[in-house]
C-alpha cells in the first residue's frame, strides 16, 4: 500500500497500478520546458492531467543537468500536492533531493531508485534505505549489480538473481517490509536492431514471472515506453500496450506509462498484435522490418486537431464519456440542454457508451487489462439522466459507474 491524500492498495484486484510518467523533464519536452521557464504552475498541471487520465501514482522526476534540482523539486511540489491527492513517486539520483521531496509529500510515497550498481556499501544505497525508513517510503530497486560485463540485467535469470540478492539484502539486513519493494526488471529497446536486445522483450516477460512466483510478497514496476524506442510513433503505442498486456498476464503490479499514447490492448487489431508479439519472441526473418514496414505511414492516436474536426455529436460523446467522477453532473446536464439536437445527440451518446461498456466489461480478459479506475471496488449505481427539452418522454440515463470508468480511456476507444 501507498498514499497520497488517497491510499492506493496494490494487489492483484488493482493491477496494474498506473504510474504516469510525464513530470519527467528527462522523458517530456514540454515538462522540461515548462519547468525551464519557471512556469510551474503550468507544469504542475500535467501532473492533474495525468491523474484524469488514469494514473494512480505521479513520478516526478527534475533531474535537468542545467538547473538546481533541490530549489526545483521544492518550488514544484510545493503546488503539486495541493493538485493531486495520489500517491507520489520521487525519482532522482540524489539522495538530498529525496530527502527534501519526502518532507513535503504526504502520506506513504515511492523512490525511485536504488540498485546494487556500486555494491550495497555505497553511501547513495545505504542512505536512501534509511530515508525510506525514516519516511516509510516504499523503494524501487532496478535489477542492476557490480558485474562488469552485464551490470544492466537483460536476461530472466539475471533479473532473478539480482531481485532476489537485493530482497535478502533489504529484507534481513535492513529491516525492510517485503510489500515495500518494488522491482524494476528493466526494459530493453526491443526495435533498434542491436543485437544485445534481440529476445530482450521475452525475457522481460519471463523475469517478471519468475520475481513474483520467488518473492510473491515483493512488487514489479516496468517503464514500459523504452521497449519501443525508435519504431515509428503509432507502432511505438501498440507495441508498448501489447508487452504490457503479456506482462501483466505474468504478474506486473506497477507500469510507467503515458496515460494518454496507450491503447487498450482489446482495441488492437488482430494483425498488428501479431507483428507486435514477433516482434517481443523474435519469430519471423526479421520482425523489425516487417513491424516497422507496417506502422510507418501510419497516424498515431487521435490528436487535439483531429478531434476539432469531428461532428458536434462525435466530440460531445467524446466529452461526457470523458467526466470525473467528480464532475457536477449540472455542468453535462447544462452541455445537452443547450443542443438543438438533443434527441438525435442522446441516442448517439447512447450507442457509443453502450459500446464502451461492454468493450470494457464484457469478458474477463477485458477486465484483467482495463486500465481505468479499478481501485474502487464499490460501484455506485448513480444515473445522468438527460434534461428537458423532452419532459415527458422517459429520460436517457447512462450508468454513472461506466462513465466514471470509461473516463480516463474513452478517447481511445471512441
């Protein structure tokens, strides 16, 4: 379990646990520029969106080798935790900017990392376990050690080895609970064609399978966009949600994600999971070619201009189905009454989340790889139910349950 304002149980009811990994001024140029101008208040923002989104954990990560990351990380967090309630993950490599992060976020948070890279006596290791215990932080570790020829571990027996090094370590020596780790396994660029990765993603796969069934007390966290760095954009979405499907079959507990690029792995089509699925086992003559040969002149993700362009009934579908929970229902209310085309923008409405529904609801794969808000587990039986113009007519309503679940993935369905 971690926390922010809100507790966030991690378990197999939960799973995977998004991590949104945009206040990121080492993987988001718009984050770095935003906090490069001092405008962090705008930057804080990200984190909000990220939240609406889906993400259950914020990383937040200002490690920029041309400013002051301490005087950063205390100005941001300073507006972010009066912006999201969800548990926070600091991610840096400088202890003294743990430490000052830790200060100032509430409730139980996550490092982000530590490994056994210059062995357990190094200074940076020994004092982030004592922050972590003085703050009852829960610790990432990467599946990283002294070895000089493969430091970084790429195979499944590696991953094993390390995790399990790493978890006497803690665990006996230090004193540290088993739920308050979290291993990272590492993820490998799978499509760049050096030959040091080809089969990287299977044994991404398989390392996770054998860290949970060996220490099924501990947690797994994957980065998942680094596996398709350097494939075309839309390739780079679909490769990301098909080795997060398979790793989550094996037992991932946490994935760091942009809750906005991924799509769900049932809207997929049958094709391209195969080329993405040659592409992790290496089958074919060369899967980096065929791949690549797909996706290159296709469109990522619905963009903000494409959606400018969509019919009024397409775009306001797109918006309700998009509603927080705590959204007023007056403010949607409001959006339809003021529509001449009410009747004909209700029924459309209608279709497209009976749709949804049932694509997220409908059978239990699909339950399994649902990434919206699955930590709630009571379901409320609230109702929209569409205004006047009509007030004689039976009114529309739509389950307030499948609106709120709907809403961090329904642009990507739609």
């Amino acid at each position: 379990m971690v926390s922010g304002i809100e507790t966030m149980v991690i378990d197999t009811d939960t799973r995977p646990v998004i991590v949104g990994e945009r206040t990121n001024v080492l993987g988001s140029r718009k984050f770095k520029r935003l906090i490069g101008e001092g405008k962090f208040e705008e930057a804080s923002e990200i984190g909000r969106a990220q939240v609406r989104r889906g993400a259950h954990i914020v990383d937040i990560n200002l490690q920029d080798p041309d400013r002051e990351e301490i005087a950063d990380v205390t100005r941001f967090l300073e507006i972010e935790v009066k912006k999201v309630k969800v548990p926070l993950m600091i991610d840096s490599t400088d202890s003294r900017v743990v430490e000052e992060a830790l200060k100032r976020t509430p409730g139980k948070s996550l490092i982000n990392s530590i490994n056994l890279e210059d062995g357990e006596h190094s200074d940076r290791f020994q004092t982030v376990i004592r922050l972590a215990k003085r703050f009852g932080a829960a610790i990432v570790v990467g599946c990283i050690d002294e070895d000089k020829q493969q430091a970084q571990a790429i195979t499944r027996e590696r991953k094993l080895q390390i995790a399990v090094r790493s978890y006497n370590l803690l665990t006996e020596k230090y004193g540290i609970e088993p739920e308050d780790i979290i291993f990272d396994p590492l993820t490998f660029p799978i499509g760049t064609g050096d030959k040091n990765y080809i089969g990287a993603g299977v044994e991404i796969i398989e390392g996770i399978r054998l860290i949970k069934h060996a220490l099924p007390r501990a947690k797994t966290i994957l980065g998942i966009s680094n596996v398709s760095f350097g494939l075309p954009a839309a390739g780079r979405e679909v490769l990301n949600s098909v080795l997060l499907y398979h790793c989550v079959q094996a037992g991932l507990d946490l994935a760091m994600v942009n809750t906005e690029g991924l799509p769900r792995y049932q809207s997929i089509p049958e094709e391209e999971r195969t080329l993405a699925d040659d592409l992790i086992w290496w089958r074919g003559d060369d899967p980096i070619a065929a791949f690549a040969a797909h996706f290159r002149e296709r469109k990522s993700a619905v963009t903000a201009e494409d959606r400018k362009s969509m019919p009024l009934d397409d775009r306001l579908a797109r918006y309700l189905a998009s509603i927080d929970q705590h959204s007023s229902n007056d403010r949607a209310a409001q959006l339809v009454s003021d529509t001449p085309r009410c009747r004909r923008l209700a029924q459309s409405l209608l279709t497209r989340l009976d749709v949804l529904h049932w694509r997220a609801f409908g059978a239990e794969q699909k339950r399994q790889t649902y990434l919206g808000r699955s930590t709630e587990k009571q379901k409320k039986e609230r109702t929209f139910s569409l205004p006047p113009p009509f007030p004689r007519e039976p009114a529309c309503a739509i389950p307030w349950d499948a609106m709120r679940r709907l809403s961090s993935r329904a642009d990507k369905l739609l």
